[in-house]
C-alpha cells in the first residue's frame, strides 16, 4: 500500500499495516495513556504484537479511532509488556534481597557492641571463640544466629533483627515525605535497630552508633534542604537535637544515674533533629509518647514483679518507639 499524503516517518511501519497520518503518531518513547492510545500506536508502531494489530481503514474525521471496539482495547491492554519496566514480582524479590543483605551488618553492630561497659567489643563466638565476621557472616549473622562451629548463638536472638527491620521498612513506608527526607530516616532507624538491641541487653547505647545515627540523620537532612526543602527546617531540626541533647544530658549531670545516660543524650541529638524537622509540635508529642509509652511499661513491669523500684529500665528503645510513633502520626 502507499503512503498517504502526510504520513511522518518517524518508525518504520510495515506495508501490510496501512499507514496512519502524522497526528496519530503519538511522541516517540511515550507509553499508552489510554485504551484509546493503545490502539493508536498499535497501528501506528513501534508493533509490539502483532496478533492483536488491528488495520483500520483510513476514514473521514478520524472515524477509524472509533471503530476499535472496546474489547479490542482489552485484549491489547491485557498482552501489553513494557520490556523496560520489571514486573512486581521481580521488583518485590529484588527489594527483599537487597533488605536481606543489611541482616548480617546490623547483626555484626548487635554482636559487636551488647558487651558490658568497660568490656573490650566483642570480635568472636562466646562458646568456642572462632571469629565472626562479614567475611563469613553466615550462619551466625544470619537470622538463626547460630555459631558455626559450636552451634551457640551469637549476637541478638533468632529472628529479632529480621523482625525489626520489617517494622522499620514500613514505618519508613507509612511516613510521607521527598525522598531526601526519606533517605534521613532510613539511615537513623538503620542505627537504631542495633541501638535497642544493645540497650535491651547491656543497658548502653554505644558511642560507634549514636553518633553516626546523629551526624548521618544531620547530613542528610541537610541533603534534603539541597534538594529543595527549606533551610528553617534543618535550623528547627539542628536546635531541636541540641534542645533535646543537651537537656537530657543535664539530667545526667544533676541526677547522676537517676537521670538519663550520655547514650540517651547522644540518641536525642538525632532524635530531635528528626522530630524538629517536622516541627515543634511534633518534638513535644515525641517527648509525649516516650515519656508514656516508658511509664506505661514500667507500670506493667513493676505489677508483674519483673522489675523492682529501684530497676533501671534502659530508656533507648522508649526514644526510638516514641519517635517511630510521632513520625507516623505527623509526618
Ligand atoms: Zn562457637
């Protein structure tokens, strides 16, 4: 068949398919936005199946738009493959293991550092000594966490870490915000897995976590303002992380260890930033829900004999469930 007048040629179209005037080529590299299109650059090419082309006489006012029956539509919509775009199932698997190779990281921070204060870090299995490593993270900074030699666990228990991470995962999926933002609070709550751990098990918060949990929360937050958000939002954020440092750091001073740990104090500094990023108020309903969630565990604790007045609950896992909470709340 020949070529009409107006024809572009912008894609090679074979010359079984007729042709198809200049205002029926859609932009080059654009997807179908609509059954409709789809039948447009069915006709038009590039031809993704062939089967389902259907070859519309040229008609007046561009009936032959009309003559494409819904049901030809779907069938095209059914077999459409975007030979780019990965299908979700693929995108879900590849999301998955890209999660599952933070496992052994944060397992080895756990490991490393639940040792008593004053207790060099610790580098090997408690039962049978051999090392343990991301050189050979497996099994033992796997989810069973078991030495490989002696089959003792090592580090945090069985399956917490892996828990904690799918809670982290969709708070950070639950909280709104560009992805700057986002990438600020994927890096704390990273931190801050092993953080609880630690201080569920050992009652510290150590210095080779809070403060790259607090620099990195800091950074990028200021990334963010880079990438378009406000200045005065990082200024609030900063203040408020100092704000919230240094006064519970001043409990420190004054109470001693009635008060809260340096590590508490070191935590807050990206805690606030994190909260005073959103704003003052949600700073306040941070400190809120903290100071309520520990007091309501500790009420729970002490009626179930589990704890003694005089027990010292570690207060790092409050901080961060406080903040998760207020973030999913006002972010
Ligand atoms: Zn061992």
């Amino acid at each position: 068949m020949d070529d009409v007048q107006g024809v572009r040629p912008v894609s090679p179209v074979p010359a079984d398919r007729g042709s198809v005037s200049a205002d029926r080529v859609g932009p080059v590299g654009e997807h179908p936005a609509s059954p409709e299109d789809m039948g447009r650059v069915e006709r038009a090419g590039p031809i993704r199946s062939p089967k389902v082309a259907v070859d519309v006489p040229e008609a007046p006012g561009g009936a032959g738009d009309a003559q494409v029956s819904t049901g030809d539509a779907d069938l095209i919509s059914d077999r459409y493959v975007d030979p780019v775009r990965p299908s979700r199932s693929v995108t879900a698997v590849r999301r998955l293991a890209g999660l599952l190779t933070v496992v052994p990281v944060l397992r080895l921070a756990v490991a490393r550092y639940a040792v008593p204060p004053g207790v060099a870090d610790r580098v090997g299995c408690d039962g049978c000594g051999v090392a343990v490593g991301l050189d050979r993270p497996l099994p033992a900074l796997g989810p069973t966490a078991r030495c490989p030699d002696c089959a003792g666990r090592v580090g945090a228990a069985p399956f917490l870490v892996e828990a904690l991470l799918v809670v982290a995962v969709a708070v950070l999926a639950l909280v709104d915000g560009p992805v700057a933002e986002r990438v600020a609070l994927a890096w704390w709550l990273g931190c801050a897995i092993p953080l609880v751990l630690v201080d569920l098990a050992v009652h510290r918060l150590p210095d080779r976590l809070t403060w790259p949990a607090a620099v990195g929360t800091w950074a990028l937050l200021g990334v963010a303002v880079a990438a378009g958000a406000g200045a005065g939002a990082w200024l609030r954020a900063v203040t408020a992380g100092v704000a919230l440092g240094l006064a519970f750091a001043t409990t420190t001073l004054l109470l001693g260890r009635r008060g809260f740990g340096l590590g508490d104090a070191k935590l807050a500094l990206g805690v606030g930033a994190l909260l005073g990023w959103q704003g003052w108020g949600a700073v306040v309903t941070g400190l809120v829900l903290t100071f309520l969630l520990s007091a309501l565990v500790g009420v729970v604790l002490l009626a179930s004999r589990r704890v003694g007045w005089s027990s010292h609950l570690p207060f790092g896992p409050f901080l961060v469930a406080g903040t998760c909470a207020t973030l999913l709340l006002t972010g």
